[in-house]
C-alpha cells in the first residue's frame, strides 16, 4: 500500500492507530479502546515503524474496540481539506458491540462512525 501511494502522489499521509478493549471491561492494565501510534506521516520509515510496532497480544475474547479506534482516527487527527481520504482497518478481530449493536462502554455505534 505504501509502495503504490509512493508512486502515485507526492501528497499522502499515513497515521497509525492501534486498538484493543476497554481496560474496566478485561481488567487488564495494558488494555486500551485506542491510541495513536503515528499522526499523519508522509515518511515511510516512519509509518514502516510504526506498523512493526503492532502486536496482537492478550485479549481472553475475540472482539476489539474498532470503532474507538476509527472514533479516534475521525476525531483526534487533522484530516486536510479538499483531498481525498481513505481509512484502512487491518485487524483480526471483529467489532466490541453489545447485544444492542453499540460498542460497551463507549456507545459507539456503526452508524455513528459512518456519520
């Protein structure tokens, strides 16, 4: 993906963000919903560091917090005006939610994110 924006514009940014559970809910301590790893970038060794960063680890149960993560992609970067913007989840787990269809704890919903 980095090799084809490389190619392809002179204008990309890449941020990082990785995500697991809420910690009240796993009672784990090194438990996150999200956290930024790598605000925009347009370096690749950067953005190539901060994907090796990542490691799926812990857990006791299958899904994650993806929509904290993509909450925090919308809500906590600086998006540019007037270009085109593109989110990527990788991950190998299905969405946190509720019997309600909204994430525990947070309350986010896939609508709200798509919002």
């Amino acid at each position: 993906i980095l090799d084809t924006l490389q190619s392809t514009t002179s204008s990309f940014r890449v941020a990082v963000i990785d995500y697991r559970d809420f910690p009240e809910r796993t009672g784990s301590s090194t438990d996150y919903p999200a956290r930024i790893v790598l605000d925009f970038s347009n370096e690749p060794s950067s953005i190539t560091a901060a994907i090796d960063s990542l490691a799926a680890d812990g857990g006791g149960d299958g899904p994650e917090t993806v929509y904290s993560a993509m909450h925090a992609a919308f809500t906590s970067l600086m998006w540019r005006d007037g270009v085109v913007k593109s989110a990527l989840v990788l991950g190998d787990a299905p969405p946190l939610m509720g019997s309600d269809g909204a994430e525990p704890i947070s309350g986010l919903t896939p609508s709200q994110i798509i919002d």
